[in-house]
C-alpha cells in the first residue's frame, strides 16, 4: 500500500481501479469509490481518464501486457509442445491466490453484456489470441513437433 501512496496519481487510480474491478465487478465499481479510494480530487481523476470506460479499457490492456510478460517467453521458447503446456498451466496456478476470482477478461464478458461494448470486444481479442496460441500447441504437441510457435 505504501507504493500506492508514492506513485503518480495516474497510478494510483489504475492501481484501485484494477483491485476494485476484479474484486466486486466492472459495473459493480464506481467512479467516486475509485477517486476515495485511489485519495484523489474528481479533477485529477477526469484528468487522467475522460470517462469510466477509458480507465477500463486501460485495466483490460494493463492486465493484456502482464499476461504477454509472463507467459509469451514461454510460447516463444525452444521447449517442446508439452513442456510448454505444462509451464503455461505452472504460472496460470502461480497467479490462483487466495482471493482469486477468475480470469479478468472472462469476467468482463459476463459483466458487460453489451457485445459491442469497447471493453468487452478487447476482453474477447484477447481470449481469441490465447486460444488461438494454446491450439497452435496442442497441434504441435499432437504431431510431435518441438518447434517454437
């Protein structure tokens, strides 16, 4: 919590944002819970993100880069198909603490209804590359080929 008080204010609203959306919902989450407590002015935050889908979207892409940061050198790497998979499914249980609530981009397609909703049409890109990566392995892994992807 102390790294929250020291970063930017920008930071610090992600950083709440990014806890209270996973934790209670994207809809269930509002902008003045946000602001109180990412202890921010309404300014800072309207000055920072225009609307409330703005700084979900920046969530849904933070949440996107963590994702490739983590788990991309494993696709990209000389091991073989299964090695892979088994690594892959290594860190998604690394991440399965206590108060885990799912995948955030699979909440956010149940919490936003609306299929033309910007958040939830990033939500479903992402889902379409991951599995499209996971087929890719399953393939390979099936044929016996240790290539990367």
């Amino acid at each position: 919590m102390n790294d929250v008080k020291a970063s930017s204010p920008r930071e610090r609203i992600l950083s709440v944002a990014s806890r209270l959306f996973y934790e209670q919902g994207y809809y269930q989450t509002g902008v003045n819970q946000i602001i109180d407590e990412a202890n921010v002015a309404k300014a800072t935050f309207y000055s920072n993100f225009s609307t409330k889908q703005e700084l979900g979207m920046a969530w849904l892409q933070a949440c996107r880069a963590e994702f490739e940061e983590t788990l991309e050198p494993i696709l990209r790497s000389q091991l073989a198909p299964q090695e892979k998979i088994r690594l892959l499914f290594d860190r998604a249980r690394e991440g399965f603490g206590e108060h885990y609530r799912g995948c955030p981009f699979l909440n956010v397609t149940t919490d936003i209804p609306d299929i033309s909703d910007p958040m939830r049409q990033l939500a479903m890109q992402h889902k379409q590359v991951v599995l499209a990566s996971f087929s890719r392995l399953v393939e390979r892994f099936a044929a016996g080929r240790v290539t990367p992807l």
